[in-house]
C-alpha cells in the first residue's frame, strides 16, 4: 500500500461499513505510516484497488484507538503483538480469494519483523471468518480491561487472538 492509494481504500471502506465503522484518511494514513511493510491492497486485472488490509505491531497489553492517530510510543519489542486493523474487500473483489492473499503477504511481513502474536477487533460478523484461519475470542476475563476500547469498534465487537508459530 502507498499513501496514493488512501483514497480508493475509503470508497472501499464505504462499501464495506456503515457510517459508524467509517475511518478518517489521517486515521488509515497513520495506520499506513505506522507500518508500511506490513499494509497491503489488492487490485483487480484492470488495477481497480478491490481489497485493502491495515496492519501493525501494537503494545500486547493495550488496543489502539478506533479512528484515531497512531504514533509508534512504546520502546519494549518483546511485547509487541501484530494487531490486524482493519481488512475489507468490495463486493466487486469478493470470492476471488484477496482476504486470504492480502493476510498470507502480510503475514510473512509480521514474520519478517519477529512478531510472534497477533490480535484484532471482528467487527460486523467478521469473527466466523477470522476462525477458519485460527483466531480465536479472548476469554471474557481477558477482554475485560479493554471494554471501553472495543466499545468504539461497534456492539459486536470481538478481541481475538492467534499465535504465529511455525
């Protein structure tokens, strides 16, 4: 992903979310910024942009903001999780497999930088999809101290977790 491509990445995003889950361009750009190695697109033969995944290394012990701007403030890589952001495919893209592709090419990146976790917030159902390649809830107890956070990310959002081994 480059920066020329934030634009089309929100005509994604407004296909893909209600206005509630709607992120600003500075939002998504310091997402970008954050960790460009490990933010990808997808295009369709005729270079129409038709899937976008944010990702990037985050503090295991905190969320990052919904819809805010994210600065890289911690100084411990031992605790550093890979957080999955946000990935969405226009109706356009779907059933050509980009959610799959986009998340393996990100993934290697993730590897790449030693990450050894990974975390994310399933928003909008997304949860059963996020199974099948074995994310699985945080239990309730561990959720916990991040309710208000996952409140912003909409009613039924839900923490889930994977190690990356192997």
């Amino acid at each position: 992903m480059a920066a020329a491509d934030i634009p089309a990445v929100l005509a994604v995003q407004a296909q893909c979310y209600g206005d509630a889950l709607l992120e600003s361009s500075e939002a998504l750009a310091s997402r970008l910024e954050l960790s460009p190695s490990t933010c990808w697109v997808a295009t369709l033969p005729d270079n129409t942009l038709a899937a976008y995944l944010f990702t990037h290394a985050w503090p295991e012990a905190t969320l990052p903001p919904w819809n805010g701007l994210l600065t890289r403030d911690w100084d411990d890589p031992e605790t550093l999780t890979w957080f999955i952001h946000d990935m969405a495919v226009a109706p356009i893209g779907r059933g050509a497999g980009l959610a799959t592709r986009l998340y393996a090419a990100a993934e290697q990146s993730a590897r790449m930088l030693n990450l050894t976790s990974s975390r994310l917030i399933a928003v909008q159902s997304a949860a059963a999809w996020w199974r099948r390649i074995g994310y699985t809830p945080l239990a309730e107890s561990q959720a916990a101290p991040h309710a208000a956070k996952l409140a912003t990310y909409g009613a039924d959002a839900t923490l889930m977790e994977r190690g990356l081994d192997g």
